[in-house]
C-alpha cells in the first residue's frame, strides 16, 4: 500500500466537545473501511478503554504511549507536552526506550527545532517512511537508537493543542500504513479526553495541596512560634507545595537590599545571611511589591548572587499584605527542571499573600504576647527590689546584730558566712532585675555579654542561676550572624531545661576553639544538665529546631547523656563555623 507522507488533521469545533460525541465522532471515520481494519476495531476499542484508565496525569500519558505502540505495532512511542508559550516542549513522555540508554542519551527534547519542533507549530498527522530523508530533520544525540519510520498525531484537549503524539520504528521494518493512521487518530482523540480529565483532576489536586499548605502555615505561625520558626515554616511549605529545590525567605535590610534569614532545602548550600544589594533590578521590583518570574537564574542577568545562579526556573513573590512589603518567598528549582506553569504561579502568588496574612496577624499576637511578658517581667522586678531584697537585707541586718552579740567565735564564723552568702544573693538579684527591666534595644553587642543576659534571664523560672564558661576570644571571632544564631539556640535549649528538664543545675560553655569536621574554625555551645533526661517518644520539636538552625549555617547539633549521676540529664551541642 502505496503511504502518503502527510494528510491534514483538521481540528475539532471551538469549544469545550462533548465526551460521547468527540468519540462518536471519530469512530464514524472507521465506517465504509475495509475488513482488515474493522477487524482491528475491538483492539482499538480496548485501547481506548485503557487509555481512559486513572486521573493521574503522567500515568495517563505513560498509559497512552504504551498502548499507541502496542495498537499500532511500533517499537517506540512518545509524547510531547508543548509548553504555554507553543514554541517548545514542557515535558516529554516515552516508552520503548530503557533507563539505562535513556541516561546515555542524555537530555529530552525540548521541541525547538526538528521534526518535533515543525510538529509543534504545524499540528497535523505526519507520515514518514524515514525520518531521516525529511529535510526537516536534525538527526538523533549520540547512544539514541536508529528509527526510520514515523508517525506523528495531534493531541487535542477541549480544541486546544495539548502536544503530539509520535510512533516510530514499525516492526519487521514495515511503513506506518492507512489502518495505523485511522486508529491512531482515533486513539488521539480518546487520549485528549483522558488528557482533559486528568488535567482537572490534577488541577482540583493542586489547589488542594496548596490551600492545605497556607492551612499549615497560619496554624503554625498562630501557636506562638517565635519570627525565626515562623519564616522557616513559610520556606519549608513553599518548597513543598512548588516541588522546588529550596525555600527561601528574604527580608528587608537596613542598607535597602535584601537579607536571607529562612532557607529550607536538603543540601546546605551557605545562603542564610546572603544580602541581594540594593543596585539588583529585582530587589526593587520586589520592594514595590511586584512578582518577578525567572526562566533560568543561571543565565539571566538581572541575577547579582552565585548562589542563585546555581538554579534554573525561580519565583519570587512578594510577602505583600494591606499594602505592606514584609520581605520576599523564593521558590528555584534544579537547573534543568521545568519552568513554573501558570498555574502553579498564581497559586504560589495567592500562597504568598495569605503567608503575608498570617506572618502579621502572628507579628501582631507575638506584640501583645511581647507585652504582656514585659509587664509581668516588671511586676516581677518590683517584687523582687521591694520585697525580696529588702527582707534579705533586713535578715542579713539581724544575722549581724546576732554576730557581734555571739561571744562563741563558731558561731560567728558561720553567721560572717551566712550574711556573706546573702549579700552574694542580693547582688545576683539585681543583676536579675536589671536583665528584666532591659528592652530587647538594649541588647549589648558582645557574645560573652548576651550568653550572660540570656543565662541571668533563665535564672529567674529555673530558680537558679546555670553554672558558665566561656573558652578562648569569644568575642573576637565570632561574626554577628552565627553569634546571633548561637543565642537562639542557648535561648531554646535553655527553655527546653525549664520546661522539660526537672533539673537542679545547669552548666553552660561556649567554645571558639573547636575544629569543626570539615576543617573549619567554628564555635561549639554546650547546655548540660542534671535532669530526667527525654522521655521515649516525646516531642523534639526543639531539639530539630537546632540541629535545622545550624545546618543552615554549615554546623551541626546533636543531644546525648548530660552531668547527672550515671549520665542522667541531658546535654545539647550546637555548633557551626564563624
């Protein structure tokens, strides 16, 4: 039988078709066929049947592939998903071809040039007897196996173009015939209505995943975690619901540029405490509240950090709220990776707002929770300088008085001690006082200062005050951003010991002596103590909160036995490099 190399392929009325008509449609073109073909007509119709299987897309589009081949007794099949732009592809499905030579073969298709690429802008059914004679053609990558004849049909999903459908390398190195073209156009048809379906049940899925996702994340930002906790909640679900490489949460900083402070991602890869500088084109669209979309970061040139360049397809959405610029999500993905549909855009885009939403409705929670602390911290303060100190004061006047009175020179030795110890007390009760009267502005500068802040803080619920020791120039060498990381992680290990611990003494040290595994110079905390341990199966959301904070900076954090009796307790290292 004699193959034409092409017949047109009109397309469907304009529209949304109906199920039952497109397949009545197209299987009336079977009528008035010879007997061979119709004799093929129940092989079509199981295909079609299994083709209709399941509403998971790329299953549906491996499902379809496999039985083209199948109906159409061809080695290899494929189909090609043409992007939103319709001058390339988005994504490429085979069958025929193994994972082993599919990963020597390198990179798919991409649609812009070649048979693929006529294919895609001039939707028809294309019929070769070799592909390789068609001038259209640009050859095959090295390791590809050799293929000659060719088959290619629209796919059409409500009269829209969705991609095409290829069949190559016939077996027994027979031609692609007119019973091959019938049924597959048939089957092209049934494929664009389980195509059809499937997308809507993947788009129903999506959005449900990412209202799920800002779900999540007003809860967690609403149940008091602290700034820090809440950004990296908003980068870890982002990454999550786009499928990306990482999540990255960037804030304002004083120079006009933008800081780093939250990244979620498998790989530590250095970016916290990154600054994009003012002078990026990008931060200032960002500044006004405006999205920026980015095909591939690696080339584009608006991008001023290498960190960014490491990445292909990026989003990055304004956290936006009652006209606010709050600071900036990023979602990048691999290099390579598919670009972001529009789709997936204005769901992160909607994601973002509602993480803007919740980030100040918790801002606004953590003020007058912030409040209601410090007004309980002056309540306490006052107790403690009116009553305390001075019915402490009163006593050491008596214990004296009883002293000098005291012809029993014991007695007055251990009352000289006692009113030692007392006078001792009254000291670490003001230097408690002056901690709780300070405001966080007040903060000094130094590490060694802050560590002792935050241990005389602690020292108030405990009821003691934690044992300290600092090792070599802590304050030298240590930069802001790991200092400023280091007493978050004494601030939460130091709370854990409160809450949890049960514990009667506490020591802390603070090293930045220590060699850290990769060779770098880095600083080691330690908070040990003398408690009941952590119980099996508690919760560690804590203990996970430190290790997340110090692989963001390129360290670590772990917990083992503490300072108790046969290792009772628990003790808590964080470390991480200058």
């Amino acid at each position: 039988m004699s193959a034409p190399s092409a017949s047109a392929d009109s397309p469907p009325p304009d529209g949304s078709p109906d199920t039952v008509e497109a397949a009545a449609r197209a299987t009336r073109s079977l009528q008035g066929l010879s007997p061979e073909l119709t004799s093929r007509v129940p092989q079509l119709l199981e295909a079609m049947r299994s083709v209709g299987t399941g509403l998971e897309l790329h299953i549906t589009l491996d499902r379809i592939c496999e039985t083209a081949a199948e109906l159409a007794d061809a080695h290899y099949a494929a189909i090609g998903v043409v992007d939103e732009d319709g001058e390339g592809l988005s994504d490429f499905v085979y069958h025929g071809i193994d994972g082993a030579t599919a990963e020597r073969i390198g990179r798919l298709p991409d649609g812009h040039k070649g048979l693929l690429g006529a294919l895609i802008h001039q939707p028809r059914t294309l019929r070769l007897a070799d592909l390789s004679a068609d001038p259209r053609s640009c050859g095959f990558p090295a390791h590809h196996p050799p293929m000659r004849s060719f088959l290619g049909v629209p796919i059409r999903v409500q009269g829209e173009i969705f991609g095409n459908l290829y069949l190559t390398e016939k077996r027994d190195g027979a031609e692609f015939n007119d019973y091959d073209v019938h049924m597959v156009r048939v089957l092209a048809t049934e494929a664009g209505i389980a195509i059809g379906n499937a997308r809507l049940y993947e788009a129903a899925k999506q959005r449900e995943r990412w209202i799920d996702g800002s779900v999540a994340v007003t809860t967690a930002l609403l149940s008091g975690s602290d700034a820090e906790e809440a950004l990296s909640v908003v980068a870890e679900q982002a990454r999550h619901l786009s499928d990306s490489a990482a999540g990255i949460v960037l804030l304002p900083d004083d120079e006009g540029g933008m800081e780093i402070v939250a990244v979620s991602s498998d790989e530590p890869n250095g970016a916290l405490g990154v600054i994009v500088p003012p002078e990026s084109r990008i931060v200032a669209d960002l500044l006004e509240g405006e999205a920026v979309f980015i095909d591939d970061a690696a080339s584009d040139p608006r991008i001023m950090t290498e960190i960014a360049r490491a990445y292909g397809p990026v989003m990055m959405l304004p956290l936006q709220s009652d006209g606010r610029v709050l600071g900036t999500l990023v979602t990048p993905r691999a290099r390579g990776a598919r670009p972001f549909s529009e789709a997936e855009r204005t769901l992160a885009t909607q994601f973002a707002s509602q993480a803007a939403l919740a980030l100040m409705m918790a801002e606004a929670q953590r003020d007058r929770e912030r409040l209601a602390v410090y007004e309980d911290r002056d309540r306490i303060a006052r107790d403690l300088h009116d009553l305390v100190i001075q019915r402490l004061f009163a006593t050491g006047m008596m214990l004296e008085s009883a002293q000098r009175r005291s012809v029993v020179p014991e007695v007055q030795v251990g009352v000289g001690r006692a009113v030692d110890e007392l006078d001792v007390t009254i000291q670490e009760i003001r230097t408690a006082i002056f901690a709780l009267q300070q405001g966080p502005a007040e903060a000094p500068s130094g590490l060694r200062t802050r560590v002792l802040r935050e241990i005389n803080m602690a020292a108030v619920p405990l009821g003691f005050k934690p044992s300290h020791h600092f090792v070599g120039p802590v304050d030298a060498v240590v930069g802001e951003l790991t200092g400023k990381n280091l007493i978050a992680a004494l601030r939460e290990a130091l709370s854990n010991a409160f809450r949890h611990a049960q514990a009667a003494r506490i020591d802390v040290v603070v090293d930045s002596t220590v060699v850290l595994p990769d060779g770098q110079h880095g600083v080691r905390l330690t908070v040990a103590d003398d408690g009941v341990g952590i119980a099996e199966g508690g919760r560690r959301s804590g203990l996970k909160n430190l290790k997340r904070r110090a692989e963001s900076l390129g360290g670590d954090s772990w917990y083992g036995p503490g300072i108790g009796e046969e290792g009772g307790g628990t003790k808590v290292v964080w470390e991480a490099p200058y």
